[in-house]
C-alpha cells in the first residue's frame, strides 16, 4: 500500500513550510508506524521551536496576500481543494487505515466527512456579510466590518487524521486566515497529503504549513507569537488547558474541542433492533476511539434483558483485525498507551463489581488488538462512567426510574457531559431539551455532518464547527462611525 501512495505523489513524508517540503534544521526524524502490524510506514521530520518560527512567517507573509483574494476566488480554490479530496479518496482512506488503523470502509467514509468541510466552506466564503447598524445619531453610521483574525495554529489528534484538519482549515481559509498545522505525530501523513492536494488546487504556498515533532515545543512557540491570532485544538482536557492559559500573554482567540463522556439511553418503549443498532454505531465506531462514542449505555429496566443479550450477540459478531481486511469492523488500538488504559478501566470496575459479559481481553491477533468488549453492573463509583475509556468497551448500567435520568445527568454534569445518544426519546420537546447538553440525537447514533453544529458545552470545550456560525471562529468585527456612506 505504501508503494501505491508513494507512486502517487501522496505519501509526503516531510512538513511543509512556505510551499517547500521541508526536513528537520537538525535532521531528527521520528517514525510513523502502523499500529495493525508495527512496521514502520514512513519517518517524518522532528520539528520543533525554529522550524514553526518559521512556518508562522511563512503564514504572516502570506496573509497579506490571501486575505486580499475576492471571496469567490478562495471559494474557487477551496472547491479545487475538495474536488482533488474527493479525486483521491480511496487512495487517502488507505493512508488513513495504514496509519491510523481503523478499517478501510470506516477511512474511506472519513475522507467524504473530512473533505465535505471543504465543500461547506468554499460556498460560506461567499457569504461573509458585514452589518449596517442603525446608529443613535441621525447623521452617523455604524458599519459593521468583518475580518480575519490572522494566522491560525491548528493542533489536531490522531484518531481522525482529516477529518480534524478539514474542520478547522476549511473555515479558516474561508475567511481569508493561513494556518499553521502541527497533526498528530501519530498520523502526520494523511495531513501531509492532504497538503499536497492544497497546492495542486492552487491555494497559495504559504496558506497551510505543517510541522510536527516536538509538540510542545511547537505549541508553545504557536502561543508564543504575537503573529498568531487563533489557536484552534481537539484532544485532551489537559493540554486544551494549558493551550488557553498559554494564550493569555497573547490575548488570542481559541477553539477547543476536548475530552467527552456521552451516554446512549435506551427507553422502555424502543424498538430493540433500531436501539441495539444505533448503540453499535455510538459505541464501537474507530473502536471506540471518538469524543462522541457512547461511554455509557443507560438502559431501562423493562427492556434491560433482552437488550443485554441482543447488543451482546451484535458486538460478538464484530470481526477485529486489520483494516485493510474484507469484513472487518474493528481495527486496532493507536497504541499501547490505549490498550493499557482500557486494561486499568476494566480493571477498576471488576474491583468495584462489575461482569464483563463478553470479551476484556487482549485480543489472539496481537499488537494493539482489543476484544469488543460488553460489561454490565457499571456504577457511577467507576472510572468507566466517570471519564473516556476511548476503547472497545462498552459499559451498560440499568435505569430503574425513568425520573432518575435527571440524577444520573446531574453526575454527568459535573464530568463533562456532551452528547446524549437517544435511541427512542418519545418525551416533549421540552424533555429533550433537558437532556441537550453538547448534542441530543434522537434515535441515530452517527452525530455528525459538516452542516450541524458541534456544540461544545460547559468544560467539555469552547468550539462551533462545521455550520454558518463556525467561520466568526476566526474573524474579528470592527466596526466604523462614520458622518456618511
Ligand atoms: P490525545 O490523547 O487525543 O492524543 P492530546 O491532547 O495528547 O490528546 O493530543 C492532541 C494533539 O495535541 C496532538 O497533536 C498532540 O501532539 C498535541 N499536543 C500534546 N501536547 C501538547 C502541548 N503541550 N502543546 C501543544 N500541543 C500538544
């Protein structure tokens, strides 16, 4: 596979800055690996304080040039961008299932959802409107102007290669903004080829620079420059934390996007087959490795049996291997810091009584492999419904009173709650809306779309992606008064 996208010109293994494929000014390399196999897919640049220095001149640079293009022809560049996306999907889901893992079908589906951002942002480039305000004097105008900010620094994790960058790029060129992108080191390549589809559509040298490494090296140098206006995150609470408080010196706009505990509440009245399905989906999805996976399966007590049995014969049926495998629904872990999470999270709850109905093991293929994993008897005493296993592992706890939800809300509230996954909500409007924290999704489990909201709530994050509103994300407002028009 590698030596496919390699004669393609899409296996990138150096970053990029100001338009020139770059190495490390101390030529350290750290390798990319498969995580199904173990083998080595490629060695990337090891970047650090100087390179990004770099990268955000680069950046500066071209600001001044790309924030003057018309509105319709960064649009017209944007859409060259996801045409090119869309051109070479499946050579780009192969490169995100050699570097990520997760099976070939699930990465092809990520570039179609990475790249429709592209499409969403070319057409809203269009769509930057100012405001004219009635002003308090009869002579006066108030125009309101819409700008902006400047150079952006885009941190993104590894478990959605592209997908993560297209959200946060898309709109920032949209507006007239060049980024600076430090990927995962864990998958820098896909962001290296999307890259190098960037420059094939035309979008200016200089617009998107990518650097990886030393991660908080390059952070900090991002928070550091005055050159940078907006620092846009996804990953964990922890380094989102120190990113804003890193910020401050600068006073810079930030986006955050962190950790999540979602649960999946299965009513009474639900249809099993539609409730065990879309739980699969919430759950198991990249093996579990999403912010919006189900944590928690909440079941009530009336259908509580017949669901137990019915999801645990489903998640018997997913077949775990590599991804580049026919049939596989389940990949393997990103590493072993993953699988040894999961271990200590399965651990803590059979201490504190839980049963593992199925799977809790390793899995016989090896490496980072995991067992699909059903657990019952979870309290909210565990780790496994206090914080993301981010893992195969479904914990499922029993609802006896349906007025208990709001209880069991109100504990998640206080941990970070995000999503609720209702597989059959058949309450008011009004109690839905109770249960909306980041996203309430209402008998489906596949949360997202390039047209909805991500709506990030209390310290779950501070962050609109992907709808009209994302692009005030990265534009600032400046108003004038003026005596005429
Ligand atoms: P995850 O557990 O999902 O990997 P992280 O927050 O560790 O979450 O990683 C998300 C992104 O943040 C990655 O690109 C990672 O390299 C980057 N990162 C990690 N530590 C820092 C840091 N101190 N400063 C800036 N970026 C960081």
């Amino acid at each position: 596979v590698a030596a496919q996208l390699r004669s393609s010109g899409l296996l990138q293994t150096q970053g990029l800055i100001g338009g020139k494929w770059t190495e490390a000014y101390d030529g350290k390399t750290i390798e990319v690996c498969n995580p199904a196999t173990g083998d080595v897919i490629a060695n990337v640049p090891c970047m650090g304080r100087r390179e990004t220095a770099d990268a955000i001149s680069s950046a500066y640079d071209t600001f001044k040039s790309w924030s003057k293009f018309t509105a319709t022809e960064r649009s017209k560049c944007l859409r060259k961008w996801y045409d090119l996306l869309i051109a070479h999907k499946d050579e780009l889901g192969k490169l995100i299932t050699l570097e990520q893992g997760k099976p070939l079908k699930e990465a092809v589906g990520e570039v179609s959802y990475g790249a429709s951002f592209i499409e969403f942002f070319a057409e809203e480039a269009k769509r930057v409107y100012g405001d004219v305000i009635p002003a308090t004097l009869a002579d006066r105008r108030i125009v309101v102007l819409k700008q902006p900010v400047g150079v952006v620094g885009a941190i993104t994790p590894w478990n959605f290669p592209l997908a993560m960058i297209t959200r946060k790029v898309g709109p920032a060129l949209a507006c007239g903004c060049t980024v600076v992108i430090k990927p995962s080191e864990l998958t820098p390549l896909t962001a290296l080829a999307a890259a190098e589809l960037s420059l094939q559509a035309g979008i200016p040298p200089g617009a998107i620079n990518v650097v990886m490494g030393n991660a908080s090296d390059i952070g900090e140098t991002l928070l550091e420059s005055p050159q940078v206006r907006k620092i846009t995150f996804t990953g964990s609470t922890a380094v989102g934390k120190k990113l804003m408080a890193g910020a401050a010196a600068t006073v810079k706009k930030v986006s955050l996007e962190l950790g999540g505990n979602a649960p999946c509440i299965v009513f009474d009245d639900a249809d099993l087959d539609v409730a065990v399905k879309g739980s699969l989906a919430a759950k198991f999805r990249n093996s579990g490795q999403t912010c919006v996976c189900a944590n928690r399966i909440i079941v009530q007590e009336g259908i509580y049996e017949k669901f137990l049995n019915a999801f645990s014969a489903a998640v018997r049926n997913l077949q775990v291997g590599n991804g580049f495998t026919e049939g596989v629904a389940q990949g393997p872990l990103i590493n072993e810091a993953a699988v040894q999470k999961v271990e200590a999270f399965l651990q803590d709850a059979t201490s504190k009584g839980a049963k593992i109905q199925l799977g809790g093991q390793r899995h016989s293929l090896g490496m980072t492999f995991y067992e699909p994993t059903v657990v019952s008897n979870v309290n909210s005493e565990m780790l496994l419904s206090r914080e993301e296993v981010f893992g195969p592992v479904a914990p499922i706890c029993v609802l006896k009173l349906r007025r208990k939800l709001i209880h069991i809300y109100k504990q998640l509230h206080a941990c970070l709650a995000c999503c609720l996954c209702s597989i059959n909500c058949r309450g008011s409007q009004r109690e839905r809306e109770r249960y909306a924290y980041g996203m309430c999704m209402v008998r489906e489990g596949f949360p997202l779309t390039e047209t909805r909201p991500t709506g990030k709530v209390k310290s779950f994050g501070l962050m609109r992606i992907g709808e009209k509103w994302t692009m005030d994300e990265f534009k600032q407002f400046p108003y004038i008064i003026c005596d005429s028009i």
